[in-house]
C-alpha cells in the first residue's frame, strides 16, 4: 500500500497507471462504514484509492475541527487489511492556496435541513470534494448515504459540472443497537449513546408507520418527535430522492432524515425507503 | 467540422477520438483575434474544437447580454475556413441547471480592477469555464492576453483544482489603427472609434516610457491619464503577473491595463512588459 501526501504526485502516479479508480474520500477516524465503502470499492476497480484529509473548510465556527478525531496510524492499519492500494494524506497547504476560486452550494438545496443548521458547510464540502475528484479522477467515487444531502448534492456538482465520475451511494453500517457508525459517535457519553437510540428508534418507527400504509409526512413526523423527546432535534424531514420535501410518502422515493443534539454531539441518520 | 450543440454527445465524441484537445472558447462574433487563438490551437494539437456561447451568467444586469453581436452563420464559416475540427454552440438549458453549484472567484483577485468595475462578472466567467473545460477537456485551452484579468483567473481556478489542462496565453491582435480587436467594437460609432484610440495611445506611451527607465507607476498612470482625457476612465492600473499592483514596474513581470468608457462601450486593453 502507497501512502501519498502530494496532490502532484498522487495524480501523476494514478495518470501513469491508467487503471478504473475506486475512490473513498474521508475525514479518516475509520469505521465499518467506510470500510463498507472500501469493500464496495474493491470490487469494481483495479485501484483503490481512500484519502484521509480533516476539511476545514466545512467545519463552521465554533464547530469540532480540532478536536475531530485524528487516528492516522490506526486508519492506515485498516485501509492496508481492507485491501487499499494508495493512501493519499494531503496537509491542508498541499490542497488550498490563498484568495482561492471557491465552490457555492445552490441557494436553494444547499441551505436547507443540514444546510440550514450549517450554513456554509455544504460549500466547504463541495469545494474540497471538487479538487479531490480533480485529483484522483476515479471512475467510481463511494459515498454513504448517511449523509445523505450531502450525497444529493454531490451528484448535483457532478451533473452541472459535467464530470466524468460514477458517483456510487453506500447503505449506512449500524453498530448492534441500531445506532449509525459516525465518527463523532466517540464523543458521546455511556448515558447520551443510550438517549441517541432515539434517532434509529424514530427512523423504524416511521417506516413501520409507512409500511402501515400511512403516507402523511405530517403525522408521521410528529410520531417521530414525540420518540425523539426530549433530545433537541435539528429537523425531521421527510424527502424525496431530489431532496424536495414531500407531504405524502411514495415508498421507492423516499428518504426520512433525523437531525439531534445528543449532549453536544449533532447525529444525523436516516432510512431510503 | 462537426457542429455539434449536446454537451454530452461532444463529450462522448471527444472521449471516443482520444486525441490531444486544443480548446478556443468564444462568445462568437468572431474576429481576428479569435482566429489568432484558433490557428495556435491548430498547431499543437490533433482536433480544434471552438465554443459559441453567449453566457448569461457573466453579464451584469443592465449590460449588454441581449444586443452583444450573435452571427452564428458568419462564425461558423470562418471556424471551418480557419481549420477547427468541431463547433460547439450549446443553448443556455445545455449547460446550465436549475438551483445551481456556483463557482465564485476569489475575494480579492477576482473583486479588482474589472471585478470591482463588474462585480460577479469573473464569478460568471470561471462558472461556464470550468464546465467548458470539464465538458471538452482539453490539452491546451487558448485564452487571449486583451483580458488579462479574466485570464490570471483562469490560470487560478486550474491551479486551485487541480484541472488538467494547459492554459495558453495568446497575444492580443490590433487594427491599423492600434485598437484592440473586440467583439464590442462594432458598438462604436465612427467618432467614438477615434477616441478609443487614446487607449492604445496611453498604453504605448507608458511602454515609451518605461523604456526611457522611467519605473514609478504614479508617474506613469499620471500621464496615462492625461492622455485619455476626456474619456471616463474605468481604471488605468500597473499590476505584475500575478495581477498585484505595484508601485515600480519591473520589465518583464508588468501588466500595464486600461478600462475606459467611450461613448456607452467598456473596451479594455493592455500590454505586458
């Protein structure tokens, strides 16, 4: 397994092999869930390529940039036994330069639900995400669907910039007690882990409702905040594949999403039905 | 030549025929200058691929996007006269979408001279830019010197994202007269174009003399705008190459630029020392 820090040298290194790229972008503090998206990965490339780099750009003011969880050595160890060919590790001066060109999530999709909680994230996302496809040019690119907005509009840059990128959604990994794999999951306490069940809680209690044959986002959003009490919710939301918020539910275009603080931590989940 | 108006049937054309790219990106109106730009593409490159398009996003309101020259059959002639292989002119539902991914330019570089004169104008520019060049993606792209800015920009947002694409500078082509070949100059009524010559006039003149060793810019631009009386001067500017004003030329890092208004028209121009 390579390990590469230099944008240069990374692209000059994968334009010699010319090989179909598998691509994993991460903030690293790896998990089953990326490696769920390594193995996805694996299977339909001949080079797979995960970068570990801490985004700053996408972290607001006062969020967690750093004391975001860094686990360099332990990351490398789990993408060499997941089978990773190339480790790309840039420092933030080998991807951003001064008075840059930036990148603007939509007026519209980039501000809403996650967007609106985080005004300006989506943007730091979409720019560092944009020079790293520039970079390695994957044929495939892994995102999971936990994030699931930030999966929409990603897709979004990809079509209106026109790059030649298969953008390949992963299904979120949960640990036994349904919580979702977050890397932010470490910071919560024995007590607020027990409280975030909530959020899965509220997720297969809305599915069940669906399966039900209850189609109104509106009840079912206030079944969902009246298991979610008394964590303080973001949002619960209810939206199709487009991200444009629904009022009744068509199973097959469909995506529920939680937003809460658990303690200080902010969890996001949510189920494609 | 192909014309060819579906950004995805250029694209699959163009990975189909895997050959070196030289890419001339125009709002049509083609003159001289455009010309210029085509016969260096044909030089060092196998396909010359030429785009028309008028692009909305980087004319401010109130500028002149409606009237600015369309002659779309002329155009076409003088590409296949000139040797270019495709003509691309997409409509503007080709390239743009709905709620959009924005490319901004920089704070500072790209809110200067013309940025400051037309505000979100570059941000425009590098919009349609980066997806021309994700859509043909070129060995070399031919940008002409006459918009300096514009270019420095360009070579910015290739740099800042890492697009692999040559930027190639091409010099700027005059009249007889020492104007500087613009698709606006047809605005120009027969004495509007013989006060517009006082830009060319001021720009050799600070050319003249810097060569007499004078270097203080404050001098320079004194005299400069003297010589452009009565004219409305947008900006009379001495910038290096990396488009940082400086207080004493330094010959063959030097910019020297002009933006008047001559009757209801912009023009720039510029020479580089």
């Amino acid at each position: 397994m390579k390990i590469i820090s230099s944008a240069n040298e990374l692209k000059k290194y994968l334009r010699e092999q010319n090989k179909s790229i598998g691509y994993v972008p991460t903030m690293g503090a790896l998990h089953e869930g990326h490696i769920s998206l390594i193995r996805e990965a694996r299977k339909n490339n001949a080079l797979v390529v995960v970068s570990i780099f801490v985004n700053p750009t996408q972290f607001l003011a006062g969020e967690d940039l750093q004391k975001y969880p860094r686990r360099d050595e332990a990351d490398k160890k789990i993408c060499e036994l997941a089978g990773v060919d190339i480790v790309f590790m840039p420092d933030t001066q080998a991807l951003y330069f001064d008075d840059e060109v930036k990148i603007v999530a939509p007026n519209v999709r980039g501000y809403v639900l996650e967007g609106a909680t985080r005004p300006g994230h989506f943007s730091g996302v979409l720019r560092v995400v944009m020079k790293l496809l520039n970079i390695v040019k994957p044929t495939h690119a892994y995102f999971g669907k936990k994030d699931a907005q930030q999966l929409n509009l990603i897709e979004l840059m990809v079509k209106h910039y026109f790059l030649d990128v298969t953008i390949v959604p992963v299904d979120t990994v949960r640990d036994s007690d349904g919580l979702a794999l977050s890397s932010r999951n470490v910071y919560l306490s024995k007590e607020e882990r027990q409280e975030a069940l909530k959020i899965p809680k509220s997720l297969y209690h809305a599915s069940k409702m669906i399966s039900n044959g209850i189609i109104a986002t509106q009840e079912i959003e206030a079944e969902m905040l009246a298991i979610l009490e008394p964590l303080e919710v973001g949002y619960v939301a209810i939206v199709n594949r487009e991200f444009e918020v629904v009022k009744e539910v068509s199973v097959g275009n469909c995506i529920i999403l939680v937003e809460a603080l658990v303690g200080s931590t902010r969890l996001l989940d949510n189920i494609w039905l």
